[in-house]
C-alpha cells in the first residue's frame, strides 16, 4: 500500500499542501481530482521526491517502509512510477536505449526486450518508429503521453501515478490510454490518475474518487462522484 498521513508540503515558504491523508492499494484505481491550482501535481511531484518541494509535516510510506526523505531513485526502485504532465525531450537518447540504462535486466534478453516493446506500442497505436528517435524529440502532445504509458507498462513498477495523462488526446488516444490503464489494473498495480477532467474516466471503472481544494481533500466518495461534478463542477463541493 501507498500511504500518505497528515501530509503537509511547502514551495519555498509558502505551504501548498495541508495536511492530507489518503491510501492507494493494489488493484486500484483511485482518481484525485479538483480545480486549477488545488495542489495536485504538487501532489505527485512530492510523491516522487521532486526538490522544489519540501515535506514540513506527515509522512509517505511505500508498503511500510518510509520513503519521505528518499531520493526519487530510491522510490522509483521500491515501485514508485511517475508519469509526467509535461513530459521533457532529450534529442539524441533513444527510447529502447534510456528504457535499457533504467531497468538493464529487461535487456538480458534482447529479442525478448524489443518484443515486450513493440507489442506494448502495438496497443497503444504508437508508431515502432519513434521507439528508435530521441525520447519525445519532436512528438505530438499525444505520442509524449502514450510513451509515459509505454514505459509505465514496460518498466513494471507497483504503484503508478499519472498526472493528467489525459491532456491534449484526441478520443481515440484516450480510448487507447483508458486501455492501457484497466490492463495494468489487472496485474495488480495501484493506480493513482490525477485530472480535473471527466473524459479518460468514462472509459475506466474506478475505484473511489477524491477531491481537492486549496491544498486538502475535502470529499471522497465512489465512480458516481464523477458524475456529479460533472453536472455541477467544483463550486459546490
């Protein structure tokens, strides 16, 4: 389990995040949304152990061992998977040799390598092209967003977090990404989708549904809770 208790971060001096708590288990979707500025990628970024933000409260722990004050690297080797909002290019890495320097022993077996690969861009309708190319050295919003999924999948970690993975598709991409997701779901994975948008989510039997607001969550509730905002957005909640 992925478990944050009386969670409280600051950007600088100024506190972003006040005092939230909330579990991710494996198996289970579970989506944090909310307006603009609510504090959800910080969310993320705090999760993955980002320097620009700083843990003045609480704790994170990672099936029980404590990863507040652990380097992104160590969380990322105890499960830890982040995909990105903004995904960054780096021209001249390809993507089959930065997956081979992240987890080597994918790579033992070349040809079984490339396969996983190949296949897993086969589902997601990314082109076998853009494997060989700088990582998202000149793709489409929606080939960056499919890559994070792509290396979600390859990479194989136990708790994911995709931070509006959903920005920027076209329906088509998001079916594929929405698929993507409900398989990884099958193996197990804990799966956290933080977004202010309902449209990946009407391709996805969620689990429970958060909402945050300047900093907290102050509702949780089941899929149905998806439909309500919907309807009424943020302002009454």
């Amino acid at each position: 389990m992925l478990k944050v208790t009386d969670l409280k971060v600051n950007l600088g001096a100024e506190e972003i995040i006040r005092g939230v708590n909330f579990s991710l288990s494996e198996g289970e979707i579970v989506v944090l949304m909310g307006p603009n500025g609510s504090g959800k990628s910080t969310i993320a970024k705090t999760l993955a152990g980002h320097y620009d933000y700083t843990v003045t409260e609480g704790s994170v722990t990672l099936d029980g061992a404590n990863i507040t004050q652990s380097e992104p690297y160590e969380r990322a080797q105890a499960g830890l998977f982040l995909a990105f909002q903004n995904p960054v290019s780096l021209p001249g890495v390809s993507v089959t040799k930065l997956l081979r320097e992240i987890k080597p022993e994918l790579a033992k077996d070349g040809t079984k390598y490339l396969a996983n690969l190949r296949n897993f861009a086969k589902n997601l309708e990314f082109s076998e092209g853009l494997l060989l190319r700088g990582l998202n050295d000149g793709f489409s919003g929606g080939e960056k967003k499919k890559l994070e999924i792509l290396q979600a999948e390859l990479l194989d970690r136990k708790y994911l977090i995709f931070d509006e993975i959903d920005t920027g598709l076209d329906v088509d991409a998001l079916k594929k990404i929405a698929e993507a997701i409900a398989r990884m779901k099958t193996k197990g994975k804990g799966i956290l989708i933080i977004t202010h948008y309902v449209r990946l989510l009407q391709y996805l039997k969620v689990d429970r549904v958060l909402v945050m607001k300047q900093g907290k969550i102050v509702l949780s509730g089941q899929a149905d809770l998806v439909e309500k905002i919907e309807k009424e957005g943020y302002k009454g909640i």
